[in-house]
C-alpha cells in the first residue's frame, strides 16, 4: 500500500513541498529511500526505523520503499525524518490515509522516537499557509516559531507516539504556556553615549542616506558602542522586512524563542576570523551566512584591516545586488543580503597616526599596515569618521545624549523625502544615486558651487572623493529640509569624507 | 692618487677605518699592505686573529683591476686621504676615511656648512621646520649636509634645493646605493646637482652598525650641527655628541616638553646646545646673512587678529600637532559645519592644513 505525507524542504530562505511517499510491500526485506537526497537524508532510513522500533513499532517484515518527489531537487536537512516516519505508519495501516490531508509534517527524530526541533520553520510555516494547508505538525520545540505567523493551525508533537495520538484522534493539544509577551530587551540607545558629537552625527547622516561608514579610530574608543547603536536610529521594519529578516534567522536556526516578529533592525558584527563561508553562507546543509543575517540591517567590521581579503571580496557582489548567489554543484540559490556596512579601523597599527608624537610606526609599518587594507570595501565607504580616543568612564558616563528615538525622527523624515524624490528610479536612497544623475538630484546653489570647487583643489579630492561628498551633503540637506544644497552642507559633508590609500602618504604628496 | 690597492684594502670587511690607519702607518701604503707576508701582519697594531684571516682570504680573491674598473662604471669617484682635494675638515678626524667614494662633486671648501639631522618619524612641526630653516640656510649660501633619511634629513635636503642652495648626502652605505629605497628621486638629484658621498666601497650594502660612523662625518664636514627632532637616545644625538667632540656648535629646535620628539633636543639644550628661536638669530648666530628667513615666530601675528570670529577660535585651539575634529568640537563649541567652515578659511590663509582627513594642525 503507498502512503503519502506532505512536507517541506528549505531552498533559500523559502519552503518548498515535497511530497514523502511509502511503498510497503511484499519482497526481500529491505528499507530503501529514493529522491536526490543528501547524505542527512539518507541517514534518516537509520534514524527512523530504530525510533519506530523504539516507540513500539516493529517494521514489517517487508520491502519498503520511501520516496521524496519532486525529484529534481536536492533534499537536505533532518526535517524529513518525522514525515518519513508516519509516512511508512501510514503504509502499514498504522495511520488512516485521510489523517494527512491539508496537512504538513515537518521533525527531525532521534533514537528513543522523540521529535527534535529543525531550523527553517518559519518559511515552511509560510510556505504552507500560502498554500492553504489547513495544519500543520512542528516539533513541539519549534512551536512558538510556527505560531509566528498565524493563520494555520500549529499542531505541536514531543515524539512520534504523540503524532500517532494525534492523527489517530486520540490527543488533545495542549495549550500553550502562557508566555507573558515577552518584551524585547530594551535596545542600546544612543543617549548612553556622551560626547563625540561628530561620531553620532555621522551614524545619524549614515542611516538617513543609507551610507555605509568607515570609523578611523584607536581601539577603545567607542567604535563598536556606536556600531551596535546603529539600528536604534533607522526606521523599524515594515511588514515584508521583517518576514525577510525572520525567514533567515530561522534557516540559520536563530528563531527559537522569539514570541513576535521582531521590528528591531538587525546587528552583525562578525569577528575578522570569520570563515569564507561563515561570511558568505552555504555548507552541506546550506545556511545563510553573516551578510544575509545582517539583511536589512547593519553588518559591522570591527578591525576591517584583520579580515582576510577574500572574505572581503564577498562583500562585493552582494553591496551591488542586495543578494548573494551561492553556486553549487547542484545548482544555485540566493540569499538576500541588503545591509548598511560599518567598518571600524586604526588609522595604524599602535592607533595614533598622524600623531607623530604618539605613533612611532615607521613608514614601512604604515605600507605593511595599508597593504591590509581592502580597497573595494573602503571605496564603497561614502563617510569616514575620525574617532578620539577617550576612556570608557569618560565614554558612558551620566550626562544624558539625545536619544535613539530624537534622532530616529529625523532619519525617518529623510528618508521618506529621498523616497518620495526617487519615486520611478530604481533606487531608494542617496548613497545610491549613481555618478550620472548626481548633477540633477544634487542642485547646488552658487556660493556651494564655489565653495566646492575651491574644495576639490585644496583638498586634493579624487573624483570617487568628490561624489561621495555630494552624496553625503545631499543627506545632510535632507536631514534638514532643505532642496538645494548650500555652503553649510556641503562644509559639514567635508568633514566626513572618505578616505583613500593616498591619505596616508603625506610625504609622497607634493611634499620633500 | 688613490690605486687599485687602496681600494682593496678600502673593501677589506670588518677593517675600518682605525684598522686601516693603523695599517698605513704600519706599511706605509695599501700596496705593501697587499704583499706583505702573512706572518708580518701579526705586527701591525689593532690586528686581531680574524682580521688578518681575512686580509690574507681577501688578498687571495680580490681582482684589483676589475674592481677598480668597476668604479668608473658605477659612475663613482674616489679621493684619498692626504690627496689635493681631499675634504680638509674630515682631517682633523683621528679617524678620518683613508679613501672617500662620491658620486656628483664635494662640498666647496670655502663656503660654509651646516648639518641638519633628525627623527625618521618626525612631526609635521618638524618636518616644517627643517624646510624653512634649511630653505633659509640655503639662500644665505650655507651648505646642508645631511644623511638622506627619511624624515628631518629628507626635508633640510628638500628645503636647501628650494632655498636654492647647496646639500650634500652622507651615507651609511656605498655611494651607488640609494639607501632608503624611496628616496630614489631625491637621491638622482643630488647625484645629478650636488654629491652623495660616503666611507664605504661601492656596492656596500647598508648595516645597522655604520650609521655612527656616517654621523660622525656629517658633523665633521659642517661648522655647526643643527639637530631639529629627536627621541631620547635617538641616532641625531650620536651626531651632535660627535660634533661636541669635534668643537662644532650645536643648535637643537626646542619644543613642548610633553612632545616624545623634543625630548632629545630639549635635553641637548639642557646640556648646553643653542636653542633655536627662530631662523633670523639662527642665521646671526652662524654669523650668515640672511637673504629671506622664511616665517619662524610670530610674524603672522599681525594678520591673526584680521582673522573672522570662528576662524580665530578656531585657530587657537588648534595645535601644532594635529588633532581631530572632535577634540575641536569640543575645543570651540562650534557646530560642525562652522567648524568645518573655520577650518576651510584657515587653509585657504595658509594658516592651518589638514594633514590626514580630519586631523588639523596649526601653520606659524
Ligand atoms: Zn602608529
């Protein structure tokens, strides 16, 4: 007799069905599974026929046969472990065939036949609320997660005992810990920092253009506190983001425990030892890496010029396309991966140059120290940000800042004037705008004009260094109200401008 | 005339120059120093075992006509001690180089000379004034010498080529070798205009221990030793202790004592070196007239109080070594776009520059 259990699968960040059929019938004893599976899968033959036997069913004596359709898709995980259970339950007359229908099963089993909690419930909930299933069963672990959503009927079971109670009748769900909506643990605020003015002025200048930003500064001095206070600032999740955000974090198996969506931007700081991998995601069973966790939300470097180079290069392709694309020997798939880059870094290796008087580097220190630097990444920084050295007492000490909230106002507010400038290009914000179109969206007014030019020469700007100024007084005026860009804009966006290698070899510009 | 010979034993390794003057006046010249019998080496003064090891290894190896052809190709002269030409001033040393390499000419005996020397990883500050004061050095038709290092030496060459003057290099290494790397421009032009001279063979790669041997020389060939930046215990003081030695006036560039780089001057003035307070009592105190001393002091203080409110605030918070934007936030009080504003009219005026995004520092 065939059975047939309805599930899913996680390609991406999505839920996928697959159907898991049993086939029990009479031949040489054996247990067999088909399906382009992965090795986990594959395993799952071991897993499940000793948890059966250990929940009390024997297997028959018989041929059985398990098959995972559609067959074109490589399936990989222990998801499919509870499925094929009741699967070969259901071949044996255990379970009524009509207990499954409108109905996914996903669970990972161990030995003694209890379900285990899986990663990626969260796409799979959606998934098969998107196609109308009725309900669905989730390891009990994983309930909370699958009750995220709504609009599906979460039937959560501890072994494979309880599914069979369940679909045979004979269980009752229990209800659900009272769980008291667990709030969120309050964000670090801005307010909690004293001082440095310029530093939370370019966080604030950053997250309204969506910039991403270098700190240059010595170690200690807040570099990372700023960083983590980052998504305080930046306007809460909508709806979409924070399905986007949620799925990820539950492929990655991050989710467990979250009572409610969360608005919170998220925060990434992944430390310089990170793998290609961690960075970039993928491995046998794929999970998103830094750069997709960090998805609409801030991915921070601290010590940039520790980080490999190529671990650097997989920044590059995601800044430009909001998504990283891992290629695999059975096909590709994508992970979105939109994020505000920060990066934090000493100006050299003690911290203090151009303090001659505190940094005894010597040049060829500075070259080795440079050479780590990773120019595609600093290139796509359109704001630097000199940080002074200050000691922690000093950093977070009584007197009160502005608060996340004050500032959040204000980076709301631009950014819906650059959403409203923008409506019908296919950008959303400044630190987008490409080269071509800054001279129409970046008005100058005379005195700015001149202002800038003079710049240009006295500054010894590049053409890269020009446009990111532009780009960065275009979110200052913003940031005030203002249309055109005037001389104050434009004086301030000075300030934060980028920096390039060259900056750091005073001696070979027209000097000695 | 310098020979073959001379130079043989010029190349001798681990024989300097005390060795070699001992040898001279043992042999009387290199040549019978070349033929001598191994076991009459044994009586030459300051010989030890190993050294007469590797005369007689060299004496079997070295091909004296090829090697002394090899100068001409490496575009090198040579001048022996006691020869017309022969800088007078290195003779005064006890142990003065039995043959000088040059390449370009030698300083001219009759004008005045005055060494510049300094930190490596000196300040902005320093590096400031080493250019003026060596510019202003120039133009009044005093000789820089200097070693070519980064840093302070860099800048007394820079300042006296722009000055329009004269500078001459010391090295710690064959004059063929242009030593440090990235010097490679201002070497050529000294080559090409002026000379780069040094103790040491052609093809002599640089070593830790010769630089106090090239600082010694530097101050023999100058009047008067000027040391502008210095860490305690830094190569410039090895320079103005030789010219202490030699009689030779030190000037050394006073700064704030909390600065790591005016602790060596500061120290030397402590000892008895002249400070310099500015280039026009520098160039009095070296008795040399001076066309245009640059600006050294307060000869802008007219033109400060000209200065709009912000920039003059500005201004006076900064420092000569550069602080940050922060730090002068918080200084001023500002916001930042005045700030930035103030900042912009001081560099226009000369009065200010930026010397890394986003740290300032003070000119004048
Ligand atoms: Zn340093």
């Amino acid at each position: 007799m065939v059975s047939e259990v309805q599930s899913a699968a996680i390609y991406g960040i999505d839920g996928l069905p697959i159907r898991v059929e049993a086939d029990v019938s009479e031949g040489m004893p054996m247990f067999q599974m088909v399906g382009y599976l992965s090795s986990e899968v594959r395993e799952a033959r071991e897993r499940v026929s000793t948890a059966l036997r250990n929940s009390g069913f024997a297997l028959p004596v018989k041929r059985i046969t398990v098959n995972l359709y559609p067959a074109d898709i490589r399936k990989s995980g222990t998801g499919f472990d509870l499925p094929v259970a009741l699967a070969i339950l259901s071949a044996t007359g255990v379970i009524p065939p009509d207990a499954f229908w409108d109905t996914f099963v996903i669970g990972e089993v161990n030995l003694q036949g209890n379900v285990c909690p899986i990663p990626g419930v969260l796409p799979i909930v959606a998934k098969a609320a998107e196609l109308q299933i009725k309900r669905i069963l989730v390891p009990a672990q994983n309930r909370v997660e699958a009750e995220l959503l709504g609009g599906i009927e979460v039937i959560p079971v501890e072994s494979i005992n309880g599914a069979v109670d369940y679909l045979t009748g004979d269980y009752e769900i229990p209800p659900r810990e009272a769980q008291g909506e667990a709030k969120e643990a309050s964000a670090p605020d801005f307010a909690e920092i004293k001082g440095q003015k310029l530093l939370k002025r370019a966080c604030e200048i950053a997250c309204a253009g969506m910039h991403n930003l270098l700190m240059i500064g010595p170690p200690g001095a807040g570099k990372s506190m700023a960083a983590k206070r980052l998504p305080s600032i930046l306007p809460e999740m909508d709806r979409k983001e924070q399905m986007e955000t949620s799925k990820i974090q539950s492929v990655a198996g991050l989710l467990t425990g979250a009572t409610a969506l969360s608005k919170r931007r998220p925060f990434r700081s992944p430390n310089h030892t990170a793998t290609l991998q961690g960075m970039a995601g993928g491995g046998t069973i794929p999970r998103p890496g830094e750069i997709s966790l960090a998805h609409n939300g801030v991915l921070f470097l601290d010590e940039l010029t520790e980080f490999s180079p190529q671990v650097l290069e997989v920044l590059r392709q995601p800044m430009e396309d909001h998504e990283i694309t891992i290629a695999r020997a059975n096909g590709s798939y994508r992970y979105p991966a939109k994020f505000m880059l920060v990066a934090a870094m000493n100006p050299c290796q003690c911290g203090y140059y151009p303090d001659r008087n505190k940094c005894r580097c010597t040049r060829r220190q500075l070259d080795r120290f440079l050479g780590k630097i990773s120019e595609p990444v600093i290139d796509r920084m359109d704001l630097a940000v000199g940080i002074k050295a200050v000691a922690f007492e000093e950093l977070s000490g009584e007197s009160k800042g502005e608060s996340s909230a004050a500032i959040r106002r204000r980076v709301e507010e631009a950014q819906s004037i650059q959403r409203a400038r923008y409506r019908g290009e296919a950008f959303r914000f400044n630190s987008a705008l490409p080269a071509g179109l800054i001279k129409q969206y970046v008005p100058l007014d005379a005195a700015a004009r001149d202002y800038l030019e003079e710049v240009f020469f006295r500054r010894n700007l590049t053409a890269r260094g020009y446009h990111k100024i532009l780009k960065v007084a275009r979110t200052i005026a913003d940031l005030s109200g203002k249309d055109r860009i005037d001389e104050t804009c434009l004086a301030e966006a000075v300030c934060y401008r980028g920096v390039e290698k060259r900056d750091w070899e005073p001696e070979e510009r027209n000097r000695d | 005339m310098a020979n073959p010979y001379d130079l043989w034993l010029a190349s001798v390794p681990g024989i300097g120059q005390r060795k070699i003057a001992s040898i001279i006046s043992a042999c009387g010249t290199a040549r019978e120093c070349f033929y001598l019998k191994e076991e009459a080496l044994r009586y030459i003064p300051l010989l030890r075992e190993d050294d007469m090891q590797r005369i007689v290894e060299s004496r079997r190896t070295w091909d004296l006509e090829r090697q002394w052809e090899a100068l001409a190709k490496r575009n090198v002269s040579v001048i022996r001690k006691g020869e017309a030409g022969y800088p007078s001033r290195l003779l005064s040393l006890f142990d003065a180089p039995h043959l000088l390499f040059f390449r370009g000419k030698l300083p001219a005996e009759e004008q005045r000379a005055v060494a510049m020397v300094g930190a490596r990883e000196c300040t902005e500050y320093g590096r400031d004034m080493a250019k003026r004061i060596a510019g202003a050095l120039a133009a009044a038709g005093v000789i820089v010498i200097s070693g070519m290092a980064r840093g302070i030496d860099a800048a007394s060459h820079a300042g006296a080529i722009a000055g329009g003057g004269e500078t001459y290099a010391l090295l710690g290494c064959g004059p063929d070798i242009c030593y440090p790397r990235s010097g490679r421009q201002l070497y050529e032009t000294l080559v090409s205009r002026f000379g780069v001279l040094s103790e040491f063979a052609p093809g002599t790669p640089p070593e830790k221990g010769f630089f106090p041997a090239r600082n010694r020389l530097i101050s023999a060939l100058s009047d008067a030793v000027l040391v502008i930046e210095a860490r305690a215990r830094s190569g410039s003081l090895i320079t103005a202790d030789f010219a202490l030695e030699q009689g030779k006036d030190v000037y050394a560039l006073p700064g704030r004592i909390t600065d790591a780089l005016s602790y060596g001057t500061n120290q030397l003035i402590r000892q008895g070196a002249y400070p310099i307070v500015s280039v026009e009592e520098l160039l009095t105190d070296l008795k040399v007239k001076g066309v245009h001393a640059g600006n050294a002091g307060n000869t802008k203080e007219p033109c400060l109080r000209a200065l709009p409110a912000t920039e003059r605030t500005v201004y006076e918070a900064l420092e000569i070594l550069p602080k940050g934007l922060e730090e002068l936030l918080e200084k001023t009080d500002l916001s930042i776009p005045a700030l930035s504003a103030a900042l912009d009219g001081l560099i226009k005026k000369h009065l200010a520059e930026e010397g890394f995004p986003g740290a300032y520092r003070r000119l004048y």
